[in-house]
C-alpha cells in the first residue's frame, strides 16, 4: 500500500489510507507535506544516533512520544526531489514489547507503518543485530539494513559479504561508518528504491518445524484476513496471538490494528486459541 501524502490526504476515497494517518498522528507524528516516512531503529551502541545525524544535519526536532516520558527525535532530509520525515525510535534489542522502549519501536512499526524501516546493525557484533533485523522482517518487509561500523569491523580482521547478506535477508544491506561519513549516499538511496517499491523484496521469514504451531498460524491467520482489510504481517500478528500478547490482542478487538471489514470482532474461537 503506497503511504504517499498525496495519497494519504484523499481520505475519503481510501479507509486504509485514512486509518495509517489517523494512527501515525496518534503517535504524535505530522506527515503534512512529507512524501516518505522513514524510522530508524537499532540495538543501542550502535551508530544510530550518528546516521540519524548525517542524514538530517541541523534538521531535527526533540519532544516526547505521546503519553509517554520517552523522547522522540525527529529530523527531515531531501533526497532526489523528495521529502523524507525521518523518526528515531529508542534503541532496543528487541520487539517484544517488554519494555517502554520496546513497545515504542514496535507499536511505531506495526500501527504507524513507516515507508521504511531502516535498521542499524552493528558489524563487529552481526549475529546479535540481525536478532532484531529478523524481528522488523516480521513485521515489515519495506526495510534497510545499515551494516556500521565496518571500519571497527575491518580493525578487527572480520570480513562481512555484503551482497550475500542482501540475498539471505531478501532486503538492501548497505555497508557503513557513519562516523566518516562513508555508505550514507548508498543508504539514501536504499531508503528511496524501497519507498518507490523499486527494490524486489523477498524478505527471510522464519518458518517453525511443529506441525501443530504451523498449523494454528495458518488458522488465525485466516481469520485475521477475512476480519481486516489492511492487516500489517498477519503471520507476525498471528504469532502473538498465540503467544498471549495482551496488547495485540487488545489490538486485534478494538480495530487498532487496521481497518476492519465488519464491526464484529474477531471470532471467540480465534481469541480463546490465541490464549
């Protein structure tokens, strides 16, 4: 689904269309006269703060996420004629809403359902980043790996294939050092193939061997499909389902999660699985 403002600003004609700007401007975010919009996430320690910079320069903005005491920083970039809104989400290691923090990143990428989630990796620590890549790639397949600090990586005699990085994971991975301003150009130009759906994502999924969870995945995920219309990730919504995540399920019965085709809920048998 394109989330261009153009796009966006026809409400009426459009009710998915309707329901991502009304979510995006309940967490806080304006996207009047932005053509994209872009989070930034990653493990803390890892560069991010410094590619927040070197893309949006003196272009920023500090407040608060709504109804939360966490800061929110936000900045806005030019790129080949188009406008970019850039949000920081707080660094996490994860997205299983354990924490604020969590819960905030998460909540972003699932309800707010940025043009691209760009995620900064850390190359001298590339198994534990890629725990978080695979979890966006849940959620998202409109996303950008940020390899940094290659140049610690290099110091430290490991070796990274970028281009079969890119294959297993299905999305662009760019090599970085933000802090010599190295990579920034190609990942500017990663965000934009992905805005423009001009990168052929095939994003890595994990799939699980038991039978039995496969086959509750497929159930609720066919109910989730006939209940919404624009469901972002319905196997990912299905997994916490089951896992009991009270605030999906809560999600799942308000309409939180998209635009629901009835008024009903979700069938009681659905929910009662999840549990």
């Amino acid at each position: 689904m394109s989330t261009q403002v153009e796009t966006l600003n026809q409400c009426g004609s459009c009710a998915s269309s309707c329901h991502h700007t009304a979510q995006l401007t309940k967490l806080g975010i304006k996207i009047r006269n932005w053509d994209y919009t872009v989070a930034l996430a990653g493990n803390p320690n890892t560069g991010k703060s410094t590619i927040f910079n070197q893309l949006t320069g003196l272009n920023q903005h500090v407040g608060n996420w709504a109804g939360k005491t966490v800061s929110r920083a936000e900045g806005a970039f030019n790129f080949n004629d188009k406008k970019f809104k850039l949000v920081d989400l707080p660094g996490t290691y994860s997205l299983l809403s354990t924490s604020v923090d969590e819960e905030i990143a998460r909540d972003f990428i699932l309800f707010g359902k940025p043009d691209v989630t760009v995620v900064v990796a850390d190359a001298t620590r590339l198994e534990r980043s890629l725990h978080l890549v695979l979890q966006v790639l849940e959620i998202t397949n409109r996303a950008v790996v940020a390899l940094n600090l290659m140049d610690e990586a290099k110091r430290n005699d490991l070796t990274i294939d970028v281009r079969e990085l890119t294959r297993e994971l299905g999305i662009p991975v760019v090599s970085m050092s933000a802090r010599r301003g190295e990579g920034v150009t190609e990942l500017l130009t990663a965000i934009e193939k992905v805005s423009l759906n001009a990168f052929p994502a095939q994003a890595r999924q994990l799939r699980y061997g038991d039978k039995k969870l496969e086959s509750a995945i497929e159930t609720l995920t066919s109910n989730l499909r006939e209940t919404f219309d624009d469901l972002p990730n319905v196997r990912w919504v299905a997994l916490r389902l089951l896992e009991g995540d009270e605030s999906i399920i809560n999600a799942v019965r308000t309409g939180t999660l998209g635009t629901m085709k009835t008024e009903t809920s979700l069938r009681q048998l659905t929910l009662s699985e999840a549990r």
